[in-house]
C-alpha cells in the first residue's frame, strides 16, 4: 500500500509538471525503482504511465502542426517512428545491471539539457546551420534517444530544430509534441510486448498522472513560469544526485 501510494504521488506530480515545464519522467523512473522494479522495467513502466498525457497533448495540438522549414511534418514521422523503435529494442536488449550504471548519466544529460537546451539552441544557431538531409538524420538519432530514455529529447528536439528553421518555440511546439508522442508510442508497444510493463504500478501511476496534468494546467496560470521552472531544475537535479549516489 505504501508503494502504491508513493507510485499515484510521483505520478501526480509528474503530469503536473508536464502540463507546466516537463521534466515528468524524473519522477516517475525513480519511484518505480524505488517500488522495487528494476531499472529497464521501471523505465518501460514509467514510458507507459505518461504517455496518455502525450496523446492528449497531441489531439490538443492537431489543428496547428507543421513542418520544420523545410522538412515537411510527413518526412520527419516515419523517421521518429523508426528511430524510436530502434531506442526501445536497444533498452529491451540492455541488461537492468548495464542500465542502472548507465541511468546517472543519462539523467544527467536530460538535466543539462532542460536546464540550458533552449539556451544552447541560440548560442550554436549563430555558428552552425544545417540542410534538411542532416536534420533528418538528427531527428532519427534524438528519437532513438527518446525510445530508449526520452528525458528532455522534446527540447533537444528543438534545439536541433533551431539550427534549420527561424521558427519560434512556440511554434515549434505542435510538431515537437506529436514527434515525441510518435517516438514514445512505438517504444511503448515494443515494452508491452515484451512484458516488461508491470501493469498494477503503472496503472495507479497513470490515473494519477492524468489528474495531475488537469491540476497543473488550472495552477499553472496562476504562478510565475519561472519559479515553476527552478522548482522543476532543483528537484531533477536532487535525482540526479540520488542515482550516482545509488550507482557508487
């Protein structure tokens, strides 16, 4: 029961923090494992129980998708849906042991990159510009990235996305959100067919999160986005430190 009740918590509070900055799945990946799942089940669980929350995402979004420049959306899906099935066999073929040492650094690298991604963008679209060939090919890399662990690959989605297209973020957003959602499905279905979702936790999890991301889209109107993001900052970094701590 107690398990149970640190699973809806954590997920609670990761649709929360989608529906208001992202950065979810630093809460739910170590609630599972500290439920007791090893790590390459707890991050096909933790892939399962958020993404619903992506779907939504995506229906909410579908009058405004678009290409990036000049890469149409219709070049850039199957190009995720490939990558991110190559991302979850490659987790599916990870041993629990290998992934929990390879766990802190990849929380590390979602943490710099939600941290300093958009940031990052800027900076390299005054020095660098690449074709469309090349972005595809990026797009391809980022979403097996995203079926493999996925943390922060929105954003580095778009900071690649930066460096062909003048486009803003906000304008980026609809495509950025039914990529990930693209990538995310098929890792999810590679997950549930190797029976590596464990379905009780990641049920009460999902609920939870669904709640959650309805309770954060009503607060998040009412406090300043950037406190919402420091909070977001501090907390996956306190998890960060959590896990190399576990992996010494």
């Amino acid at each position: 029961m107690i398990h149970f009740l640190l699973l809806m918590g954590a997920g609670f509070l990761a649709g929360a923090m989608n529906a208001v900055a992202g950065g979810g799945s630093f809460v739910t990946l170590p609630a599972l494992v500290l439920a007791g799942l090893p790590s390459v089940s707890a991050n096909a669980s933790s892939a399962v129980a958020l993404f619903p929350a992506s779907l939504a995402s995506t229906w909410a979004y579908r009058r405004d998708l678009s290409g990036i420049g000049s890469v149409s959306l219709r070049a850039l899906l199957p190009v995720s849906l490939a990558g991110g099935t190559l991302g979850a066999l490659l987790l599916l073929a990870t041993p629990s042991e290998r992934f929990d040492e390879i766990l802190p650094w990849l929380l590390l690298l979602a943490l710099l990159t939600f941290a300093f991604g958009q940031r990052m963008g800027t900076a390299l679209r005054r020095r660098i510009a690449i074709g469309p060939a090349m972005l595809l090919i990026v797009q391809f890399l980022l979403a097996v990235y995203g079926g493999y662990f996925g943390g922060a690959v929105g954003i580095m989605m778009m900071a690649a996305w930066s460096l062909l297209s003048t486009a803003d973020v906000q304008a980026m957003n609809p495509a950025k959100t039914v990529l990930v959602a693209a990538a995310n499905a098929v890792a999810v279905l590679c997950f549930i067919a190797a029976r590596e979702v464990w379905w009780k936790e990641t049920l009460a999890m999902l609920i939870a999160a669904a709640v959650g991301g309805y309770a954060g889209a009503r607060i998040a109107r009412r406090l300043d986005p950037r406190r919402i993001r420091q909070g977001v900052i501090l907390l996956t970094a306190a998890m960060t430190l959590a896990f190399f701590l576990r992996a010494a």
